[in-house]
C-alpha cells in the first residue's frame, strides 16, 4: 500500500490501528480527535473513542484539555 494514500473508512477500531501504525500517540490522536472541539463536543468524542484507545474516560479527557482534572 502506498505510503500516503487516503483512506476513508468509519471503522474506529481501524483509524486507530492505522494512525498508530504511522506513529501516532495516544495524545496525539486524542489532540487531533478533539482539537478546536467544544467541551461537550470534546465529552461526546471521548464517550465514542476511549475505549478504541484501551484509556479510561477520565484519561482521555485529561489528554484533550492537558491538565489535571
């Protein structure tokens, strides 16, 4: 598969997998999920996605907003 090739796909489990795969951090995709996000928005991504990322609730919203809550 072509490195920079586009990919569209709704399946969680699998963006997750691929943006590991190409280096990506818990943090980062909770930054890129989440970024210029509402808090209620940013509250509903986290309800959706923790668990794809094996975190907690609380861990991942403390990843999007970087402080301790």
């Amino acid at each position: 598969m072509p490195k920079d090739r586009l990919i569209y796909t709704s399946d969680k489990e699998s963006l997750v997998r691929l943006a590991r795969e190409k280096g990506f951090t818990d943090y980062k995709i909770v930054v890129k999920l989440t970024q210029g996000r509402s808090y209620q928005e940013t509250v509903s991504i986290a309800k959706k996605w923790h668990e794809y990322l094996g975190i907690s609730y609380g861990e991942f919203m403390k990843m999007a907003r970087n402080r301790n809550w």
